[in-house]
DNA sequence: CGCCATATTGAGACAATGTATCAGAAAAGC
DNA sequence: GCTTTTCTGATACATTGTCTCAATATGGCG
C-alpha cells in the first residue's frame, strides 16, 4: 500500500496501539482498524466483510480482530431501535456517543456527571455498579438542514 | 391454554396493551409478550424461536412480533460489551436500565437528570437532541454473594 | 541478521440466524 | 354472520457467524 505520510502516521499510531495493549501488530488488523477508524458513522461487521475480504482479509479475521478490538476497548459498539450493531472507534478519554439517527455520525463527548446517579443507584439496589453505556441521540445540523 | 388467574391477568393486560396500540390482539404475540416479559433478565430472538417454535410458533412471526414490540416501545433491546442483543419488556414510565453483568437481570429506574447534559450538547453541537439512551452495568447483590 | 517458539491467518465446510413470498386463517368492524 | 383487512406459517433462500487446521507471519533472542 502506498506510503503517503497520512498513512505512515497511521501506522505508527496502530504499531504504537498494540505494543501498548500488547498484542503482535498485524496488517489484517492494521487494515480493520483503518476501516473502522476513517469513519465516524461506524460500520457494521458484515460492512467490514464485504470492504475487506476482496482484500483479502478473511472472514474469520475480521470478526476475531473486531471481537478483539472489542474487548480492548478499541471499538465500542452503538446500536439505535431497530438498528443493526455498528462499531465505531473509541477516541481515547472519550466514553460516549453523541448520534445522528439520519447520517448515523457519532461524535463523542467527554463530561457526564452520572457519578452522582451511581452511587444514588447503588445505594438503592444494592448493586456493585462498574460501569455505564449512554448514548445520545438526534439530527445533526447538517440533516436538519436538509442535506439528508 | 390453562387459564389460571395469573394468566388470565396476563391476557386481559396484553389484550388492552393491543388496544391502546391499536394492533390486532393474536395469540402468537400474547405467548411471545408473556415469553419476553416473564423473565427479568430478557432474551435473544434466537432463544425464543427455541422456546416457542415447538409451540407452533412461526420463526418468521417471532422476528416480526419483536421488531413491532420494538417500534412500539413495548420491548426494548439491551447489549453489553461481546453479548448479543436481548429483548426485555418495557415497565411504562421506566426508561433506564441497571444490568447485572452476572445473571442478566435487568433492573429499571426512573429518574436520571441528563435534561442539562442534552442541553450543553445541543449548545456545543448544534445537535436537536431527541432522546438517550442510558445503561448501567454493574454486580447485584446476590451474584455477589457467590450465588452466580 | 536469522532462528525459534508462539500466535495469527485464510480457506472452506458448516451451523445458525434472518428475510421474502404467498396461500390460508384469523381478527376487527360493521 | 359477513366482508375487508391484517396476520400467520411453511418453505425456500440469503446472509451472517463459527469452527478447524495447515500454512504463515510476528516478536524475542542470540
């Protein structure tokens, strides 16, 4: 693949993504990282399948390398009612998404303050909370301008 | 069916959910609400087309019962990190979720405070924020009492 | 740099899940 | 009850997801 400086960053982030999360860095993952990475709408896997094993990227890969990604908190998946599973890329520091339901872009927000919520559930239930999943969503300027 | 008080309650319900919703009341969507609805912790689709396939319920009715429970809100999906997707009913006036990651049981609460987190995204997006959806993971107090 | 131990990959067979169609059956409204 | 409309189940099919194993690439180390 050609080698502009974009691209090169590109892989310096993804090489410098794995040693630090240690796993071997590998081109297939390279490549499904890329493909997730470069938008911000999310794809669904069967998406990455059909982009990629023309490619040559194999089935199996994909869905091992995103089930990974997965775990390391890589990827984070969104999924609106009525919707297929997406996975976007997990900006580091980044816990939520923020949706388009028209252009499905996700942007993602940093401050929520459910700390409080927590602690007021726990207390109520009983439960160890670890953690929360909030997604937001609505019409982006643009689709709400028309473009869509 | 037997008719038991308990079940009768549960027809008598469903059948006024219908009219409320405006939908035609089947048997197959009252055995497929009860199925979905009688279990705190929810279900995959594929689970139910196990459980109620043997009943003479048809696959593709299940799939088209539960993508319509959807659209009206009477069911809602649930999804942790590396799970698949599972319905759970909708208790009326509960629009949250606390999940225990051990047994699945999904508890619901009412009273989350993000009317001000919508209000600064739209602000600093431009966003028409049009809803959320909010997910708390956590241990209920019997898986951590080792029971799971 | 080149070797070794280990982990990853791709192919392909297979299993499970999801979708479309259409004739027959049941529900709602008179 | 009778008609219209909607729903249902069976079937065939398409898509998605899983598994295995030999071949290959990676990372560590001398």
């Amino acid at each position: 693949m050609a080698g502009t400086t974009h691209e090169h960053q590109h892989q310096v982030d993804f090489a410098a993504l794995c040693r630090a999360h240690g796993i071997p860095c590998t081109d297939q993952r390279r490549v499904v990282w890329d493909f997730f990475a470069q938008h911000a709408q999310g794809h669904t896997i069967p998406d990455a399948v059909t982009a990629l094993a023309p490619q040559g990227i194999g089935r199996a890969t994909i869905y091992r390398t995103v089930e990974l990604f997965e775990r390391l908190h890589l990827l984070t998946s969104v999924r609106d009612t009525g919707e297929k599973v997406r996975y976007v890329a997990v900006c580091p520091g980044h816990a939520h998404t923020l949706i388009c339901r028209s252009c499905h872009q996700v942007v993602e927000f940093e401050d929520c303050d459910l700390a409080l919520l927590e602690k007021l559930l726990s207390e109520r239930t009983g439960f160890a909370i670890a953690g929360h999943h909030l997604e937001v969503y609505g019409t982006c300027p643009q689709c709400a301008a028309g473009r869509a």
